[in-house]
C-alpha cells in the first residue's frame, strides 16, 4: 500500500501537533500563518534532532518543559530598543502631549516579546515627565520571553546600536545613563520597572482586560491568519477609548479590517492610528 507524500504527512501531523498544544495547554496555535508555524517547527526539530513532527507532539504531551521550550522557539519575536525610531520621534512629538492632558495613563504592549519597545517607551516617558502617572502593561503568550523581559537585560555588544537608535528616536540624553553595566551584560535601571507590568495574554484566545489609552501590537499580525487579524482587531477596538492610539508594524495596517473606517492615520508614514467612532 503506497502512503501519502512526505508533504501530505508533515500536514497531517503539524493538524495534529496544533490540536494537541491546544487541548492539552490551551494555546491555540491553529490560526497562526501556516508557513511560518511549518518553518519554526522544522527548525526546532533540527536543533533539538527530533525526528519528525509526531516525535515532538509525544514530547511535548508528556513533558511541560518541552513544551515550554518549543512554545519558546516556536513564537521568538524579533525586537530591539526604538525600533523604528521615526515612529518613536512621532509619538514623542505628536501623542506625548495629548498624554500630558490625561489625569492619568494606559498603554499595552501586546506580544511584546524580550520587552526591548517597553523599556523604549518607558524611557521616552520619563524624559517627558509622563511615565509616573502612566501603567505600561506588557503580555506576550511566551512565558519564557516575558521571563527576559521582566530581567530587563540586554548583551553589552548592543549597547551602541541602542544607543543610536535612541538618538534617532528624539532622545537627548546619555543612554548609558538608564543602564547598569557588569561585565558583558547591560541591564535597566530599577526606576523604568516600576510602571511596567509583564503578564501571560494569548491574542488567539484571552479577552481585552483594561480600556487603554495606547496600544502597541508590532510585527504580531502578519504571523496571523486573516480570521485571527480580524478577531485581535475586535479586541483591539473594544479596548480603545474614542480618541485612544493604535500602533502597528511597518508591515501591517488596519487596511481592509472592518474597523478601517474607524481610525484616522495620524502621523505621516507611520502605523500610527487615531479612533474616531
């Protein structure tokens, strides 16, 4: 009896993997870009030498660790200190002010990854005298991701190109000054922690939990199917107050969302929405 293509297989048990993350651990992975989720868990399987996809579901079922470790691999988000720095000039310059009006502040960081754009944030806040009247709450489905971000360090091999780009952001200070340095490792000065708050949210499947004044959600959608980019809109929307501020990736949009009439480009170029209604 001849059995399906290797590629035909490899489908069947990615379904299965899904299905399985999903009952066991309540992540619901299955509306993530298809191709995206194959390629990362090619490359786990590589760099563990796990033998097939199957292989890995039997670990993972068994052993929370291993899961633990794949769901680490598997949802690595790609970050650095002011990326972007247009846009972090843009907010400095254009939605700072309003922030100033606010008795007091609300910004989320959704799938915020290593946590590198909330201590930005945080940085650019205190340099405008906002960020003691502002609680910046931090959720990534990654538990060993919010687990860096909570550490707050960063290689000391980075230190200048953070640096640069704070420049290019508006900021007229010494970095190094918002950092403690021991031998190869740079971490954040307790002071930026204090408004921040990291904490386990899965976009796929959690509910909104505040009313924010700012949401940041980068380079998240796009590893979305367009169900799932239409549900984290939805959530989205409904945890914006009328006149709050939604900040996307340079590569995604509201375009084409039902809530696309619902926001007003608010700086330029930039993924920088303001809601109207």
């Amino acid at each position: 009896m001849r059995g399906k293509p290797k590629e035909e297989r490899e489908a069947v048990e990615l379904d299965l993997l899904m299905e399985g993350i999903r009952r066991v651990y309540g992540y619901d992975l299955r509306e993530y870009e298809r191709a995206s989720v194959s390629r990362r868990v090619q490359s786990h399987l590589q760099a563990t030498g796990t033998r097939s996809i199957t292989a890995l579901l039997e670990k993972i079922l068994h052993d929370p660790e291993e899961m633990k470790t794949f769901l680490g691999n598997l949802l690595v988000g790609v970050t650095t200190m002011f990326r972007d720095p247009d846009l972090f000039r843009a907010i400095r310059e254009t939605v700072v002010p309003l922030l100033h009006t606010y008795p007091s502040v609300r910004i989320w960081h959704a799938g915020c990854a290593t946590g590198e754009e909330v201590y930005s944030m945080a940085i650019l806040l205190w340099e405008e005298g906002v960020l003691d009247k502002t609680h910046i709450y931090a959720t990534d489905i990654s538990e060993a991701s919010l687990t860096r971000a909570r550490r707050g360090t960063f290689p000391l091999r980075k230190l200048s190109e953070y640096a640069r780009h704070y420049r290019e952001a508006g900021g007229q200070g010494d970095f190094a000054s918002y950092c403690e340095i021991e031998d190869d490792t740079v971490t954040f000065a307790p002071f930026l922690g204090r408004q921040l708050v990291f904490s386990e949210h899965n976009l796929a499947t959690d509910t909104s939990f505040n009313e924010f004044h700012v949401i940041f959600c980068r380079n998240v959608l796009i590893y979305f199917s367009q169900s799932l980019q239409d549900r984290v809109h939805d959530l989205f929307y409904q945890s914006l107050p009328l006149l709050g501020f939604l900040i996307l990736g340079d590569k995604e949009s509201i375009r084409f969302s039902k809530h696309e009439d619902c926001y007003e480009p608010w700086s330029g170029q930039e993924k920088l929405y303001r809601k109207l209604r």
